[in-house]
C-alpha cells in the first residue's frame, strides 16, 4: 500500500470551477478527484457510494439545494463523520449561512489556486516524508512498506551521506537512522545535519547499542530521540507521530510520578516529561511518594534513592509488596549518583527498570521514559495475545490428546456471552462493505476489553461473543467486571463504529467441555460446549431491552459478597430444576488488573 489517497468530489454543476480545483489538484498520488452533476441518477445515493473525504459544494446547483445537500452529508450516519465540506458562491453573504449548516470551509468565487491550496493545507494536512536511514536491506524490506501503510512518504538511504544528499534535496520531515552503518554513521549524520541545516528536522535514533553511556552520545550528537533494536514497527510509528507532533502539549494518557528531596531535580524532571504530554506528579520523599502511589493510579515512577524520611529503595519495596497487582507491577526509573555494584545489586533485586545516573539531561530521561513504557505496552499486548491463543494454559496438550477424540478436557469455567440487540435492524441500513467493517471494530473492542481481564476469546458467531475465564477462585469475578466494564464503554463504541445499540450479556459459571471439535472435511477449532455454556447463551437472551449483565445463581453465589443484585427472571432449564437470573446492579467490589 503507498500514500492515502485523499478521495474529493466535485459538486458545482460548473465544468469551468471543476477544472480549476483539478489543476489546484495536480498531485495525482494524493488526490482521487471525481465529478458529480446535481441531475444524475440517483444524486445522493452516488455520493454516498463514492464515500467522499472531502467535497467541494457549491451553494447554486442545477437540480439541488446545495445548502440541502451539505445537511444531508453531515446528518448521514457514515459520511458525517468522515466528509469534509467546502461551500463555494459568489455571494459572501451566504458564508454565514453555509457554516450554520456546518460546512467545514468556504471558498468564494472567483478563486485562484492559491486559495484551494490553503485550503488543502487546512483540511487535508500534507504527508509526512520520513528519511529511512539502514544499511540493511532486510529492514528496508520490512520497514518501508509498514511506513507506507500508515501514511508516511518514505524516502531510502543506505548510509548517512546518501542521507545528507538527500536531505539538501527532498523536503525531509524526520530522519530515522540507524547508528552503526559504513561511510558515515548515524551519529556522524546527525552532527552534520544540526551543524550545517537551518531547519530543525527531528531525528530519531535506531541502535542496538541500548547502555546509558550510547545513548547519551546520541543525544549529545543532536538526537531527538532513540529506539533500541529489533524495531517493532507501531512503536516505531508512534514516536515518529509523537516527534512530528506540532502541539508539544497534547496530553498523553500516562501518569507519571516523580519522587526526589531536590526540588530542583523535580522541576528539571516535571518540565523535560510535560513537554511531552505526560502528566506528572510530584512527592518529596519516599513516605508522600508511597501514600501517592497507594491512592493513584500511576504508569511509571521515577525516584531518588537517598531521601529522608523514607529512602526509594523501601519506598519501592513497599510498593512490590502492594496486594493490587497493578500498583505492585509498576515500572521503576530510578535517578541517583548511587551506582555501585553492591547497590545495583540491590534496587536490581526489587525490579528496577532503569537507572540513570545524576547528573542527567532532560532528553536522556524522556527516552528511559519511553523505552520503558514501550517495554511495558509489548508485555501487555503478548500477555494478551496469550489468552487468544489458547484455552490450555494450564494443561499441556499432550496430555489431554487420544488417538480417537483429539485433544478434550473436562474444566470449571465461567462463560460469558453477549450479542447485539436489533443486530437484524443494524444489518438491513448497512451494504455488505459497511456490515463487516462495523462488526470488525465492534468486535475488536468488545474483544479488547475481555482479554484485557484475562478472558480467553472462544468464538465469534453471527453478532454474539462467547469468551470463558478460567480459575474457579476469580473467573465469576473478573467476567462480570469485564461485563461491567463493557456496558460503561458503550459511548465510546458507538463512536468508533457509527452504531448506537445496546446489548445483551449473560453469565454462568460450571464445567463445561473443551475440545477440538469438527469434522475431517474441515479443519477443526478447539472450543467450549455444554450445558453451562448454553445457560450463559440464555441468560443474555432474558434481557430484552438490553444493557443488563445477567448472571446465573451459580455466579451470584461464587460473588455473594462482591456485588449487588436483583432478581431478574426465572429460566426454565432442560434439567429438572429452574434456574435463578439476577441482574448486576453494581460491582461493590471492583477487581484489580
């Protein structure tokens, strides 16, 4: 895949104006320019079969009201989130009322290209170029299309003077670069560009060279950042965002906390980590840092070792010994001059992630920073990936094989299954292309949040999601805070997918059946059957006006203590007894990730 296309359509009735915004739009790779007349066949319906980024509209039109026809646009479920809309008359005095029907723009007529081409640059912001500096073909091979893929316009060099050649002739946004490459090395590359450009153009470090004392030539060569190798390549893209980012200020979701006696050192640390976006908190010493971490949620902390009242060493062993695994987990960074070995020794015993040694440079630090979230972010994402993968973690499929049946097992689980209410209705107001790409973000998000409370995902049926959790001690737990968890994330899916709908969601826990089930014309998939996974299935479907989570009285009896209920239905089962449904009014005991 090369750059984004950006795909414009011509609504002006006027072959003239057309070709102006054509010539204004010469840049065949970035723009896909299509032409639509108000009198053709079924006018709206074209338009939304184009799926237009941008539209230009103008107000006078042969067979439309053009101010309709912007309403139109924006009010359509798909294209009012993605279509741009530029208004174009001769009469100024419209502009006002073309922007309270939400136009995005307003060209007035007469125009000259200039005025398109600001216009572009406010609407569609330019490409990205980024200098791709390797003497590996391989990674070239592997790098290259990814950035591609994700927008960038990628410009090749094998060593850093093919690099400065073409970074006097391509207008080069970013220069990623490796370090050790023949001719010149990145290092050499980066004190020739910030000695000899007058452009500020960022650059960022590529190197398996990851010691504190590599990196600080890095960044006293003129790096802006460094990423240690093998490069996973949506780190790699979101630092190249993050560095190209205008707004220095956007806010990052982490939370940082900074804990030193010097308030210099905490100044030095809170500006060089806000200029980034983190948000930051400071103690003075270990004793406030430990009660901060106890009451807030924090992605990394930062500390001194010597400091009164509590040094950083207890003060990070108190917080290991923390029985919420999310706060005992957290990522240490750890700023001192105590750096020896008996010492190192020490802070590496309680799962420090870096050390850097004072005094220190604002830009060292950001990058710990990063690396250590980044490490951070790929644990997470395999440790999930784990849980898709299979449902045998604690079994090894050997021992659970025969000649005959394959691979079963008999376990406790506590299954969990929810579809969409008015899925059919969903299905009838969307084509085909539409449908899937709606159930596929729905269903990454739904599954996202599932696996996030360890949940292993079983399968995807129709609109309904069956996922198990394992452990009789915390699976009823962790399922209905997921489920809880879900519900709360509704507003957040509507948006993504351009859907609003409820859902239905029922939980029951018991033994149930895994196995690799199907037949020899195809292949077989290992999955959860039985009774208890049925139960689940029906309690969901007893909620019919949606966005309950229901559970079954085995459920409500392994959480007794842990949540509110009320009683919800009865479910006549196939066995001799009924079955007790509940309804979830609160979780009163939220469960730690």
């Amino acid at each position: 895949m090369g750059l984004k296309v950006t795909k414009v359509l011509l609504i002006t009735d006027t072959p003239m104006i057309n070709k102006m915004i054509m010539g204004a739009l010469a840049d065949g790779e970035r723009f896909a320019v299509e032409e639509l007349t108000s009198d053709s066949e079924g006018f709206f319906e074209q338009i939304i079969e184009t799926a237009p980024d941008l539209v230009f509209l103008r107000t006078e039109l042969k067979s439309a009201n053009g101010i309709q026809v912007c309403e139109a646009i924006k009010r359509h479920k798909m294209l009012g989130k993605r279509t741009k809309v530029v208004f174009l008359s001769g009469n100024p005095q419209i502009r006002e009322q073309a922007i309270q029907h939400r136009a995005d723009q307003f060209l007035t007529l007469p125009f000259q290209k200039e005025d398109v081409h600001k216009l572009m640059d406010l609407l569609v912001p330019p490409i990205p170029t980024v200098l791709y500096v390797e003497d590996s073909d391989l990674f070239h091979r592997v790098v290259v299309p990814a950035l591609r893929e994700e927008g960038f316009h990628v410009v090749e060099a094998w060593d850093g003077r093919e690099a400065l050649t073409l970074v006097d002739t391509a207008d080069v946004d970013i220069i990623v670069t490796d370090v050790e490459m023949p001719v010149m090395d990145g290092l050499t590359l980066c004190h020739n560009v910030r000695s000899t450009m007058v452009k500020d153009i960022p650059i960022l470090l590529l190197t398996s060279q990851t010691s504190e004392e590599a990196v600080a030539k890095g960044f006293d060569a003129g790096a802006d950042d460094y990423l240690a190798k093998p490069v996973v390549v949506p780190e790699l893209v979101s630092r190249i965002r993050r560095l190209l980012s205008s707004n220095a200020e956007a806010e990052r979701p982490e939370r940082i906390l900074v804990v030193d006696d010097s308030e210099l050192i905490r100044t030095t640390l809170r500006n060089a980590l806000t200029a980034q976006g983190f948000r930051v908190d400071e103690a003075k010493d270990g004793l406030q840092g430990l009660g901060m971490s106890m009451k807030t949620h924090y992605n990394l902390v930062i500390s001194d070792y010597e400091m009164p009242n509590l040094d950083g060493l207890e003060m990070c062993v108190r917080i290991r010994a923390s029985e919420n695994k999310q706060r005992a987990n957290v990522p240490i960074i750890f700023v001192t001059t105590r750096d020896s070995k008996a010492d190192m020794v020490k802070m590496r015993s309680i799962g420090i992630h870096a050390f850097i040694s004072k005094p220190f440079v604002g830009d060292r630090v950001v990058a710990e920073v990063e690396r250590v979230l980044a490490d951070r972010r790929l644990d997470q994402q395999r440790a999930s990936f784990r849980n898709y993968l299979s449902h045998l973690s604690q079994h090894k499929i050997v021992d659970l094989y025969d000649d005959q049946g394959g691979v079963s097992d008999d376990q406790f689980r506590t299954m969990l299954f929810m579809n969409i209410v008015g899925f059919g209705k969903i299905c009838r107001s969307l084509d085909a292309k539409q449908l899937v790409t709606f159930l596929n973000r729905y269903f990454d998000m739904a599954c996202e949040i599932m696996v996030r409370y360890h949940a292993t995902v079983d399968k995807l049926i129709n609109d309904g999601l069956y996922v198990s959790f394992d452990r009789q001690d915390d699976g009823a737990h962790r399922a209905v805070a997921a489920a809880c968890r879900l519900v709360e994330s509704l507003p957040k899916i509507h948006g993504e997918t351009g859907q609003s709908f409820k859902v239905r969601i029922g939980i029951n826990a018991g033994r149930i059946v895994l196995g690799n089930i199907g037949s020899h014309y195809r292949d077989r998939n290992f999955t959860v059957i039985g009774d208890n996974v049925e139960l689940a299935h029906q309690a969901a479907r007893s909620d019919q006006q949606g966005n309950l989570v229901v559970i079954t009285d085995s459920v409500r009896k392994l959480l007794e203590d842990k949540l509110e209920v009320r009683e919800h239905a009865v479910l006549e089962s196939a066995g001799e007894t009924s079955v007790p449904l509940f309804s979830v009014v609160k979780l009163k005991e939220p469960y730690s990730l």
